[in-house]
C-alpha cells in the first residue's frame, strides 16, 4: 500500500520558504526630507551659517531630545515575584514625574515591565505588566496624564545581563522608560 | 442492577488508566527489536542520519529494546542477520533512489522469521526525511496495538529568542531536526496553533507601540491583525473546533482572561478579580482551568462560564503557574524548593481532575510551558538546565521523558 505522507509537508515547505523572512515594522522616513530640506539651504550661502546649524529637522530634534530625556529617565527596579514599588525605588518616581511633565509634554511614555528568567510564561508577562502599572498608576498619582503612557510586558524576553547571578535577576526585574514622539 | 454495573464498569476504567498511578514497567520485560539497513542509496551521511532518526524514534515509543548496533543487509535476504537470531522483532528498511530526487522507502518487520507488516513509504526530499521515520514510528506502533502517537506526526511551533527583542517563529517535527523559521526580524512571542490540520496560527507581536495579536495563514501567508491592544494580549488557547479563543488580556493593565469568537469578533470578558488571571484552557466537561493569583500566590483555578463560580483546583505547593489540559489530566509547573534559586526550582506535575492524585513528571532543571498533545498521550515542555534550552517529551503512560536539545537560542513558548 503506498503511502504518499509527504507532499502536504513538502508543499507546504515549499510555502513556507515563500515567507520565511518577514520584515520589521519600517520607520518613517522623515530622514530622508530632513537630508533634502539640508541640501535646499545649503545652495543659498548668505544664510546658510544660520540655517546649518538650525538644519535639523523636527523629527531629528525630537530624536535627540528623547535620547537626552531616556538617559536621564530612571529604571525602577523590583522585588522578586512582586509588582509594588520598593522603598528604595519610590523616590524614582516623583524625580520621573518631574520629567515627564516637563520636558517631555506632549510625547508619548511606554513602560516596559520586565522579569528575571524564571519562567516565560503567562504568569510572568502579566507580572510585568503589573509592574509597569504600579508605575503608571504612581506617575498619575504625580500629576502625569494617565492617557499619555502605554504599557508593555516583554516577561524574561528583554533581559538587561544574561548571567546567572542574583544581581543579573534582579537588574532584569525592572520597569523602563520609553519615550515615543 | 444497570446502575451498579455502570458503577463497576465506570471504576475498573478508571484505575486501568489513571495516568498518574506510576507505571513502572520493567526493561527486560519489553520485546526487543533491532533495525537491518538495506538501503541502496550511495549517502552513507543520509542513512545513518535515518537510522539514527528512526532508531531514537522506536525508542520513544518506549514499547521495545531498542538494540542500538547498526548492521547491513540485502532487503529480500530470506532470514535475519545471525547476530538478530534471538531478537523478538527485526524491523528492515531500504531507502532507494526514485525519479526526480525523491526516495522510496520499504519497510518490513519480521517476527520469528515471518514477516509480520511491510509498507511502502515516498520521501519527496531529504530534508524532510524525519517525518518518514515518524511516520514508520507511528505504523509500527500501531501495528503493535499501542495507544495512538499522532502526536509523533504533528508539527510543533516555537519562538526562539536570538537576541534582545529579536524572536524568530519556527516549525519543527517534535525532535527539532526540522526546523523551518516561518516568522523573523522581528519580537514576535506564543504562537498558537489555529487548527487541528496546523496550517495556521496565532501569535504576539511586540514589535509596535502596543501589543498586537496576528494570525498567520500558511496556505496564503496572510498575516491579519486581530487586535492590538495596550498591556498585552496572548492566545492561550483554541477551542478543539477552532471556533473560540481564550486569550489573556489586559486593556487597562489589569490582566484577565478573555473569551473571543472568531466568526463575530466579539469578546466577553470571563474573570474581574482585580489581580493576575491568565492561561485560561478549555476542559473536556465545559469548564475553563486558569492561573490566578487571588489566594495570594499563583495557583490554578476552574471557571464555569456559566455560572461564573471558581474553585481551587490545585492544594499543593506555593507557586503554581501555566497549566494545559486534555480530558481528566491537568499537568501544571510548580516551584518547589523553598530557595529562591535552587537547583530543581521548578518541575511539572500531572494531577487527574477526578481523583485530585498528583504524579510529579520531571525532577531537575527549570521545566515549563507544558502542552498536552492532540491525543493527551504525550506532554511538550521547555527544560532549560544551566544554558541548554531543550523540548521535553513526557510519554504519560510510560513513565518516560525525552529531550531534544535546541542548538542555539532559548526557546520562548511553543504549541504542537
């Protein structure tokens, strides 16, 4: 009796390969009219000492501001197995809060609540994400306008250190501060 | 007098297979049977991967001895080698050439110098040659009046981690010695089968602002937002018609489980408590079993979602999260030891939903994500010891675990 098993399997490896590889989200490309509106000061030299060093565009200016903002956000760290926020970490708060509602008014605040290694799961995840609400909720409580944060757990999957130190766990169980133009 | 044997009938099932009574069966009480290569195929690399592949598979099926010596000889030699003269079962196979690069595989088993079952089988490449020794695996195992292992067929899916919030979605047979990456470049976590026939399935997508549930048509690969929503969004699982989803949401960074109908696109909202409720699995006597944290530490709970009343399912250990089920059996992880981070933290169990006994599966190593196969006769895990990230198999009624090591990455989630 033959038994023909394999070209379902051997189509659909055929279909697959057709999509093995799916692309990244792209990003706008405000690059490229930053590089064009560049070149158009550039060709009038009276006034291009000024416009050169005003060149940027907005997209560029806002990048750097979020990068400068980023840096001096500062992570909040957690307890394991926990989502409230420690003593040691509650002064972060207020000090962000301050941040956020001045220099960064009017961008957008993603938290990302992490996890050690200990476990991938469902469980996890959401105890990310109550971390990064514990958070949302202390930054409202601060003034911050609640509509203005998103929240994400990336769970163990976003891991700061990989080793298998306590001090490596208990940098990965974390909340940080994204910022979104 | 039909009540009491109904009664009787309904007991003597039960014990003759309560999974989690341990059956231990003895080594040397299992037949014995050794493989002859008759292949006439020129790649000596081809067929000793086979051999090796269907060797390891007969051994999984955990019904046999498996001899592991290799040895020769012609298809159509009319005894066995002198050296199998004793063995219960001689299972023969030759791989040969066929038109246009495929191969045609005949396999014989001879029992006592007769030949007790023989096929043909068409391989149509070798990359795939795997499912081939599955697929002679589950014959075999059928012809010997064994539980069903259709499971040894399936396809499993996986997200690998290869870097920081860069995943890749892979398809494999069950040992990981196929592996075919269908989603990458991007940080995409659970993918969950759609369907029994597995040509779909759903997946989270963490590349955005916010998270979004994707479904991804392998047939056309057509990829569909289901919903993005803020917090997170997974699927834990899929009615057995594919009709229903049961996902674990958190719209307003409050995590609940959720039910979704596909066809109407509506969502019902299943569980309010105000801590952690997620993994939510669908039960063969219509409840849903599920992971809460209301008691104070995560545990496992049923839902009726009709009356909306919860019970407790699980009464032993501190900590226990991710729970798959298959008729009467819920297998669960547990963290154990009392230390943060020993050795043995966390370990699978197997309780029988009508008897409440519990059978510990594993015993070293982190052990999590179990899934019960389509069939409940085998349990897919992740075992990551020290830095190797495995799949494990659980063979339920032998009392036997399998691992296949995963070369590179860490394995996220994965469905089969």
């Amino acid at each position: 009796m033959k038994s023909i098993l394999f070209s379902g399997v051997v189509a659909a490896a055929l279909l697959f390969s057709g999509c093995s590889s799916k692309d990244p989200k792209v990003e706008d490309d405000s690059g490229a009219s930053a590089a064009s509106s560049y070149s158009t000061t550039s060709s009038t030299p009276s006034s291009s000492s000024e416009s050169v060093s005003g060149g940027l565009s907005e997209a560029e200016l806002k990048a750097q501001l979020i990068t400068r903002l980023e840096g001096e956000l500062q992570t909040i760290n957690f307890d394991f197995d926990k989502f409230n926020i420690n003593a040691q970490n509650r002064s972060k708060v207020p000090a962000n809060a301050g941040i956020l509602k001045g220099e960064a008014r009017g961008l957008t605040t993603k938290l990302e609540g992490n996890c050690d290694e200990w476990g991938s799961d469902e469980y996890n995840m959401a105890l990310g994400l109550k971390r990064a609400n514990e958070v949302k909720k202390a930054l409202v409580a601060e003034g911050v306008d609640g509509s203005s944060i998103t929240m994400v757990s990336y769970g163990e999957n976003s891991p700061l250190c990989t080793e298998k130190t306590r001090e490596c766990w208990a940098k990965n169980r974390r909340v940080d501060f994204k910022l979104l133009p | 007098m039909k009540f009491l044997l109904a009664f009787l009938f309904s007991v003597v099932t039960l014990f003759a297979s309560d999974a989690t009574i341990e059956i231990v069966k003895k080594v040397d009480s299992l037949p014995s049977l050794a493989i002859e290569d008759s292949s006439t195929v020129d790649d000596g690399t081809f067929r000793m991967k086979f051999f090796k592949m269907l060797s390891s598979d007969l051994n999984v099926l955990s019904i046999f001895n498996v001899e592991k010596r290799y040895a020769t000889v012609s298809f159509d030699a009319s005894s066995v080698l002198v050296e199998n003269k004793d063995i219960n079962y001689v299972l023969r196979y030759k791989i040969e050439d066929a038109i246009g690069g495929k191969y045609n595989i005949y396999v014989k088993m001879i029992s006592k110098d007769e030949v007790v079952f023989s096929k043909k089988y068409e391989l149509n490449s070798q990359k795939i040659f795997m499912f081939s020794a599955h697929a002679i695996a589950y014959d075999i195992n059928e012809f010997m009046g064994e539980d069903s292992v259709e499971w040894i067929k399936r396809r499993v899916i996986f997200s690998k981690l290869v870097s920081a919030h860069n995943s890749q979605l892979v398809i494999s047979d069950y040992t990981l010695s196929y592996q075919h990456v269908i989603v990458s470049g991007g940080f995409n976590v659970f993918p969950k089968w759609a369907n029994k026939e597995q040509n779909a399935f759903y997946y989270t997508s963490l590349d955005g602002a916010t998270p979004v549930l994707k479904h991804l048509d392998l047939k056309s690969s057509k990829i569909t937002n289901i919903k993005a929503v803020d917090g997170m969004i997974i699927c834990s699982d899929v009615s057995e018609d594919g009709s229903k989803l049961l996902l674990s949401m958190a719209p307003t960074g409050q995590p609940d489980v959720y039910e979704y109908d596909v066809k109407s696109k509506k969502y019902k909202q299943l569980t309010s408590f105000g801590g952690i409720d997620v993994n939510a699995q669908y039960m063969s006597d219509g409840k849903i079993a599920f992971v809460s944290d209301r008691m104070g530490n995560p545990n496992i709970f049923s839902l009726n979602p009709k009356t909306g009343s919860v019970e407790q399912m699980v009464y032993y250990g501190k900590n226990n999260s991710t729970c798959s089920t298959h008729g009467n059996y819920l297998v669960y992880k547990s963290r154990e030891s009392s230390e943060l981070f020993d050795q043995n933290t966390f370990n699978l169990h197997l309780m029988s939903t009508k008897t409440d006994a519990i059978r510990r599966l594993t015993a070293v190593g982190v052990n999590e994500f179990p899934r019960f196969s389509i069939d409940g006769d085998a349990i897919i895990f992740i075992k990551n010891y020290q830095t190797q990230s495995s799949i494990g198999v659980i063979r339920v009624h032998h009392n036997k675990n399998f691992l296949f090591p995963l070369a590179k990455g860490k394995i996220q989630s994965l469905d089969w």
